[in-house]
C-alpha cells in the first residue's frame, strides 16, 4: 500500500487513538466534566512572581485535550507547550483567533497566552474538533465560576441556514440520476476518489460546505458481483485529513482505513466475498461530523442469482443538519440527532422536483442504502405493493404460491437492500419513507408513470 508510515511505534500510537477516535467520532463526544483533568497552573508551572510565566504540558489527540482545564492567577501569562500526538493535523488557538497554525503529528510548538482577566478558552478550530472536545478551558483563580472544559460544545447553533419547504429549484438544476447502472465487465474494478470541500446546493436555495467524494454527495455509487476485486486510489485533495470505509470489504481497519493528510495518497484495496448493498464513508474523527456531512456513498455486490428487471435504480437516503449558509453541517445538531432534512441522493424533495419516468406493467428494481448517519428508514411507494425483497444479504420475500407482499424496506443506518415491483395503472405514485415525520422533512419523491402531467406536484 502506498504512503505506509514506518515503525511499530507508529502502528501502536495510531492503534491506540483511532480506536479512541472512533468511538468518539461515532458515539458523538465524551465530553469531560468536572475538573478531573483540571491543571492549577499556578501549581504546576514555574511561576516567577507577579506578571511571571507558568508552563503548562498541552497533548493534543485525537479528539482530545489534555488538560481540560487549567487555573491561573489573574494577570498571569501562560507558555503552553503543545505536542500533537493525533494522526490528525491540529492547530490551538485562544478564543479559536490566534495561536498557533497547523501542527503535523508529532509536530510541537510554544504558545504563550494571556494575561487574563477572565476566564477564556482555547481549541482547535479544525471543523468539527472543538464541536467534539477539543477544547481546553482557562479558570482565572478568583473568578465567580469554575467552568466545565467543553462546555458551549453542546450550545444550540445560531444563525444556521433554513429550508423553504415551498421553494423550488432555479430553472437550470437537475437532479440526480437515479439509474443505478449495470455491473461492469471484468474482476477488477479500479477507481479514483478525490475527497474534497466543496459548496454544494442542498436544497433550492441553500448551499453548504459539504466534504465529499468526488465532489458529489452521495458519492460515486459502485457496482459489482461476489468475487469482484475493487481498487480504489483515495487523493486528498482537501483541506483537512480523510479516510474512507468501505462496509463491504474485509481489510485492516488501521490499513486501509487510516486518515491521509492533504496532498496524500492511500490505495483501499478488497475483494467483495459478500452480497448486499453497502456503505462506504469517511471514518476520520470526528467520523459523525464527516458521515453527516456529505462524506458517504454506496456500493451494490450483486447476488449470484438476480431476475432481470426493466430497469434498477439506486437510492441513498441521509440526514442534513444545516450550518450557516455556505458552511459546513452543524455537528452539535449531529451529535442530539436534530437533523433539518431527511432526504433521497442528497437533495431536499429532490424526487419531487425530478419525478422518475417509468412505465406500467414494467419490472423494477429499487436498491436502497441508509447512510444516516442516524435515522432509520421505513421505504415505501404509496399505491404499489413489492413482491420481492432483499435485505442485508438474503432474500426476505419473493414471489411464490402464498401470494406474499410486503410494503415497506425498513433499514437501519448502514442497513441496504432492493425491492421489486411494478405498476398497475399510469398515475402519479408517491415515493417516501414511511417514518411521516420525515416526509415533510424532504424524504419525497415521485414516480411518474406513463405519460402523466406533472405540473400539479411541480414537477418536471
């Protein structure tokens, strides 16, 4: 594999904080309280009298800070010398202005702040990083309050962006196609991802700072069959560290899966032993503030025996949880589960703006994947019944004397799978999850059967 670090010493430490950052970045954030991991400068620096300087040890992980808190006398200057122990580029700056710049793993440097007046705080203004704890507070001895280190992490965002439920898409937009194509010929499927950074229209109106793969959020949907070796090139071209999980391979999480720096390079490669359909993401921490903002696809493994239909189409289903406008997606709002929009392929109601043409008495294929990061799905077509369904690797339903229907794909995040159906009679038929809360939320689409006037539903 390309760009591997050398040494065990590096494998452990990784080992070590990924297995950390992980649950983090999944969970949400272990916030510290208290003040069990409180640091009195005053006691532990080498203080030289008044106005005198107190030295203070900072580790930087990930997505930690070590002390939490520190307590210092009024007026008094700090040097904080800070080492960067993460896998992860961090910076650390007061009131997240000035400090120092972008520190390389294992890379150190002196800060000194102060003199304070009043309690402040200091803390990685890497996306996402403080939201997740990495934040270190600073207690003036004296002041009416001891604060508790990440405290504000968990505020209620002000300002963020919001969805016009009425609004539509300019004249130009299209939507997504949501054709998923057929596998490719041949064993070995060899692709590029660039991650990147990129303002993208998330609904009519409203633009966020999405992280992506390959500018394009889902990203590229995959397809292939048992046996299929997949090769896939990571670039990073962004401006903050990556890495990608693909949930239907069988590799070395601390391999494969590692974070690569800006301008890096990783070679992710598996051979698919197993039928589904299957997501892949960024596992970078904090991985919830990666997922929930665009950095997550698709991959179908097609099972050896699949009927032939008239045609297949793809869905991803996913949360957005609105930043300010042009920024990137709130991770606090992440980590309470407060998501702004429920929606298919990464667009608000975007199905009901691009209704699918199709036709009646035709065989479809819907494959389904819930990338989340947290909502489940309960996938369903209002005035059509699946009489075959296809769930996490097997076969659930299919036609047979007892006549059996089923009405709803219901996934959980990470979950994937396909149904089949077709159309009795043209109309229009209303595509959603059937979880209703969330329909109102974007989770609508619409299948246009036959030669059938959109108008009404604004379509096209």
């Amino acid at each position: 594999m390309d760009n591997k670090r050398n040494g065990d010493g590096w494998w452990v430490i990784t080992f070590v904080i990924g297995m950390t950052a992980l649950i983090v970045g999944i969970v949400g954030v272990a916030m510290a309280s208290g003040r069990s991991n409180t640091t009195s400068a005053a006691a532990t620096g080498a203080a030289a009298g008044a106005g005198g300087v107190t030295s203070v040890d900072v580790t930087l992980a990930d997505i930690s800070v070590s002390p939490n808190m520190v307590e210092v006398p009024s007026g008094q200057e700090i040097t904080l010398h800070i080492t960067n122990k993460g896998a992860l580029q961090h910076d650390f700056k007061v009131e997240g202005t000035s400090g120092t710049g972008l520190l390389e793993p294992g890379e150190k440097a002196d800060l000194v702040i102060g003199p304070f007046s009043a309690d402040s705080a200091v803390w990685c203004t890497v996306p996402g990083h403080k939201e997740a704890g990495m934040m270190m507070m600073v207690h003036v001895l004296g002041s009416s309050a001891v604060p508790v280190a990440g405290e504000g992490a968990t505020a209620a965002a002000s300002g963020d962006a919001v969805i016009d439920a009425a609004a539509m898409p300019a004249a130009d937009w299209k939507g997504r196609d949501p054709v998923l194509p057929a596998a490719q010929t041949g064993t070995l499927h060899e692709v590029t991802f660039d991650a990147t950074e990129k303002l993208i229209e998330v609904a009519p109106g409203v633009t966020q700072m999405m992280w992506t793969f390959n500018d394009q959020v889902p990203g590229p949907i995959l397809r292939g069959k048992v046996g299929d070796t997949f090769r896939i090139t990571l670039n990073n071209k962004g401006e903050m560290g990556h890495s990608i999980d693909f949930h239907a391979s069988k590799v070395a999480w601390s391999d494969e899966m590692r974070t690569i720096l800006p301008g890096e390079t990783l070679v992710y490669e598996f051979t698919a032993d197993y039928a589904g359909a299957w997501m892949y993401h960024c596992g970078t921490a904090p991985a919830l503030h990666h997922i929930g903002n665009g950095m997550y696809g698709a991959i179908v493994i097609d099972p050896p025996t699949l009927d032939p239909v008239a045609e297949e189409f793809m869905i991803v289903q996913s949360e957005l949880h609105l930043g300010p406008e042009g920024q990137p997606g709130d991770l606090t709002k992440m980590i309470n589960e407060d998501f702004d929009a429920v929606v298919f392929n990464g667009y608000f109601n975007q199905y009901k703006f691009a209704p699918i043409h199709v036709e009646a008495g035709k065989r479809y294929r819907i494959w389904l994947v819930n990338d989340g990061p947290s909502e489940n799905s309960a996938f369903h077509i209002v005035g059509t019944i699946f009489d075959t369904v296809f769930k996490e690797g097997s076969y659930t339903l299919q036609p047979d004397d007892t006549h059996g229907g089923s009405q709803v794909l219901d996934l959980q995040p990470a979950q994937g799978g396909f149904v089949e159906f077709t159309f009795a009679e043209d109309g229009l038929y209303l595509m959603v999850t059937h979880k209703f809360s969330n329909v109102g939320k974007g989770a609508l689409g619409v299948f246009a059967v036959g030669d059938v006037d959109t108008s009404a539903i604004g379509g096209h």
